[in-house]
C-alpha cells in the first residue's frame, strides 16, 4: 500500500463517508479475490452501525487525571497545556497513560509520549513510545515499540492505528502476533476486536511448533483458532509439505481443507486433487475430484476421483475411475481396476503391495491383460492376477486359473501360468481358422526384451500347431500329448516343440484334418477382449 492511499484510506475511516466506496476505491485489487470480497461484505455490513454510533453519541472531552507538572505552551496555542511525569488520561471508558503530553482542549486530542499505555475495557491494552489521538473520532495512531495485548494474543509492530468506535487494529509496515499456539507474522494486518478476527496481506507466516504456514492472504480467529487462507499458501512440517491457493486450517485440533491445485507431498508419495481434507493427529488425508498419487520410489502414478492416505502406515485407496501409470522399459503400462488400494509390507523386508479389486484391465504396447483381481508385489516385481486372468502378448492368449507375471527394471522376465494352463496364438490373418495351441497343468513362459521366446510345460501336456512349407502354406496339423515338453517360438509363432517324455503324436493332413483334431478342450478365444489402446482399459 502506498502512503498516499494509506493516508487517505485512514481519512476515510474516520469520516462517515460510506465504507464501501471506501473499499472500493483504496482496495479494488481485494475487490477482485474471495478475500476481498469477504472483507468488504464485513465491513458494509458493520459500517452503518458503528459509524452512526459514532455521530450519534455525543462527543465526550478527554479528561486529565493526573501529572506531575502542568504548564501551558502558548507557542503551541492558549489552550494547549503541557503535562509531565505520571500522566494519566481518561476518555469515556479508555485510560491512557504516559510520561508526558500535550492536551489540545479546544481539538479534544493529545500527543503523547514514553511508556504510552492505553487500556480499553478489561481486555485491551497497548503501549508504544508515541501516541496521537483523536477525542472527537476516539481515533489513536501509536508509533515505536507497539504493542496491543487482547486476552491470550499479543500484537507488536512498529505503527498501529485504533479505531475505538469500530474497535478495529490496523499496521501497514510488519507486525508479529503471538497467541497460545501460533505465531503469525505479515506486512499488513487488520485485527476486529468484536469478531476476535485478524486479517494478514503480503508475505504471511504463521509458524506453529508442528509446522509453518506461509500464505499471500490470511484470516485468522484468535477465539477458534482457525486460519482461512487465500492466494498461494504453502505448510512445511518435519513429515510432509502441502501446498494450495484456497483453504482453512484448524490450528487448535490439527485439522483442515485445502482446495485449488492443493497437493500434500510426504516422504515417498505426493496426493493431489480438486480439494484435500487432512487431519494430521492422525496422519490422514483424504482426496476429491481429479485425485492423483505419485509414488516417487516406485515411479508409479495412481489417478481417481476419491482417495485417501495414511502416513504413518503408508497406505493409500484410490477408486472412481481408476488409472495406474508405470513406466516400463521405455513404455508405460496403464491398469485399471474399481479400486486400487497400496500398503507397504513390513514383515521381513519392507516392500510396497497394490491390490487391484474387480474389472481389472491392463494395456501395455507389447502386452495386455484382464481379470477381477490383482496384487502387485514390489518385493519380487511380481504381478498376481486372480479370478479368469488373461494376457496377450503379440499373437498370443495365455490363460489360466492363476498367472504369475514376473517383471524387473522394466521388462517382463517370466511368466507362470497355475492350472488348466492355455497358450492359443493365431496363424491365421483373420484370427478365426487356425490356431497353435498349448495346454497343461502348469506352464512357465520365458520372455526376451520383452518378447515370449519360450514355454515349458508340465502335467498332460497338450499342443497343436499348424505346419508349413518353405512358402508358408500350411501342409498338415500335428496334435501331441505329453508329460512335458518344451516349446521354442520364433517370430511370434511355434519354432519346435522338444516332449521331454515318451509322446504320443500325429500329423493330419488338411485335407483330413477335422474340427476336433486341430481344437483342444476349453479353447476359448478371447480376442475382443483384449484392449488395444489405454483408453479401452476402462471398457470391461
């Protein structure tokens, strides 16, 4: 605020001009925020009452009482009277006291002097080294060490003007207020003694022993001790740091709501969203609308519309619209799923677990999935997927009733497939007509950047493969059985096939192949449910 403004804004508010043209013209920039707009609604509404209070009492002169050595100062004017040592001053209610002074009779004001103290009811003192004021307008601007003490809050600042009629408190250059928890620091600060209310602008702190708020913009309530924040404002704490543009926060139980690009950053995980409820006796927080959970060990990115957080436990629940993001070899891999819920497993060696419940769909460039559930162990970097699980890779659909996916350093290394294991990959253009297929108990698919080159199986092994000449027509359908067997595939279809036990094998010319000798039991083929971009993970 410039002194210009500051002078007049100061004229005003003695006058009974109306305050919202007051407003209006000295803080039009406070006119365009939600702070400003609060603010001026406050004072409209309160300025009629005490401003006519103001005209309609009648004036009351400021009364001596006490002083060592009265003389008069003609140099000053007939009337002034100079006042030194214990001087004491009573002004309706309000007793001010000081070392000396000089009492201007006919102006009904004062300029005071060393030890100033002013008390107002049984609630308000301020002292000051220098004091000017205003019987008529019960106005006081105070200078030099000042400091206002209301019940449990201290004020101090260099420069502060009291209105006594609006019992309002106004600095413009720094001041400190201390109460029983906070200490809040600012340039400018506005303080309403009825409403117990202070308002701070321009580089507000309010430092706390569990954390610091630093904010644009800042109302604070002396009584509940809750502090509403307006612009950037930013919370530092030895356990997290939240930032927003727009909230409130409950200094008294530790509880608050921050909205406006608000996002709450601990040790391994940042939480964002339209809005952040907190309670931090607790450690717990919770996310509304647009809610992303970055977890920076991991490198993985959780996006919802409703989720929470624990800290102390490290967990998380994300739902609504779910999206998992982890970058993978130079790609990403996108899951969706109802809900994602992430813990972190303190047994043995600490490591992080996601749980993914019901319509799970994941879509990586070189592979896909699907199944109801999921758990991501980050301890082995193993996927677990539950409940009819299905994986594409290329050409090929893996079944079974459980599948175990084996990543690292962001690639898929191996994968395990547990019971009525089923490999069918197409080797037909139009995916309807022929089909390699292997089956059995249990199968282990290895996979090279990412690629599957290789599958053992163990346990009533079953295959069918289609084969072709030198020209890639097809000759004949081999059908085989086996305890075990050993299959190599290259350029995403079966190279040869090794049985690791006596097998029983036939070939069928196409001609004389029939449907159930190129078709094994329980084949399936899933192709249209197999997402083939991000965007379909969301499609079940």
């Amino acid at each position: 605020m410039t002194t210009k403004k500051y002078k007049l804004y100061l004229l005003l508010l003695k006058c009974k001009y109306s305050l919202s043209v007051t407003i209006k013209c000295f803080f039009p920039s406070l006119l365009r925020r939600e702070v400003g707009r609060e603010v001026f609604l406050f004072l409209c509404v309160s300025a009629p009452l005490w401003l006519s209070n103001t005209y309609a009492q009648k004036i009351q002169k400021v009364e001596l009482l006490n002083a060592n050595t009265l003389e008069y100062d003609e140099n000053r004017g007939s009337d002034v009277r100079r006042l030194i040592g214990n001087v004491a001053f009573k002004h309706d209610s309000v007793y001010m006291y000081c070392d000396s002074a000089y009492l201007y009779g006919s102006k009904n004001s004062l300029d005071a002097f060393g030890n100033i103290k002013i008390v107002q009811g049984d609630s308000v003192t301020i002292y000051g080294d220098l004091l000017k004021y205003d019987g008529n307008k019960r106005f006081a601007q105070l200078d030099g060490n000042v400091k206002m003490i209301d019940n449990t809050i201290t004020l101090t600042t260099p420069h502060l003007d009291y209105d006594m009629n609006a019992q309002t408190a106004v600095y413009t250059n720094w001041g400190t207020i201390v109460d029983t928890n906070n200490t809040l620091v600012s340039k400018i600060g506005f303080y309403y003694e009825v409403r117990k209310q202070f308002f701070f602008k321009d580089q507000v702190t309010l430092t706390n022993p569990k954390y610091v708020l630093k904010s644009d913009t800042l109302k604070y309530n002396t009584e509940t001790e809750i502090s509403y924040f307006f612009g950037p404002t930013t919370i530092t704490s030895d356990t997290n740091f939240i930032y927003c543009e727009n909230g409130w926060y409950d200094t008294k139980n530790d509880f608050s709501q921050f909205n406006k690009n608000s996002y709450l950053q601990s040790k391994n995980q940042k939480l964002s969203g339209d809005s952040l409820c907190y309670d931090r006796k607790k450690g717990y927080g919770q996310a509304f609308k647009n809610v992303v959970v970055l977890d920076t060990v991991e490198n993985i990115t959780i996006k919802g519309n409703y989720g929470y957080y624990y800290e102390n436990s490290d967990q998380s629940m994300i739902t609504d619209s779910v999206l998992l993001m982890q970058m993978m070899d130079k790609d990403t891999l996108f899951m969706h799923a109802d809900t994602l819920f992430a813990t972190t497993d303190t047994t043995l060696e600490k490591h992080k677990l996601i749980y993914a419940y019901h319509h799970v769909k994941l879509f990586k460039q070189d592979l896909q999935g699907k199944c109801d559930s999921l758990v991501y162990s980050f301890k082995d970097s193993i996927i677990h997927l539950f409940h009819n699980p299905i994986l594409w890779s290329d050409g090929n659909q893996l079944t079974a009733d459980t599948i175990h996916l084996k990543t690292g350093n962001g690639k898929i290394y191996s994968m395990h497939l547990n019971n009525t294991a089923f490999i069918i990959s197409s080797v037909d253009s139009l995916d309807t007509i022929r089909f390699n297929q292997i089956k059995g108990k249990m199968m282990i698919g290895y996979f090279h950047d990412n690629d599957l080159y290789k599958v053992t199986v163990d346990g009533n092994s079953e295959t069918v493969y289609f084969a072709q000449d030198d020209n890639h027509a097809f000759v004949g359908v081999n059908k085989a059985l086996a305890s075990a067997m050993l299959i190599f595939i290259k350029e995403k279809t079966f190279d040869r096939i090794s049985f690791l036990s006596a097998p029983t094998a036939t070939f069928y010319p196409m001609k004389d192949a029939k449907k159930e000798d190129v078709v094994l039991k329980d084949f399936v083929w899933k192709k249209n449910e197999r997402p083939l971009n991000k965007n379909q993970v969301y499609i079940w």
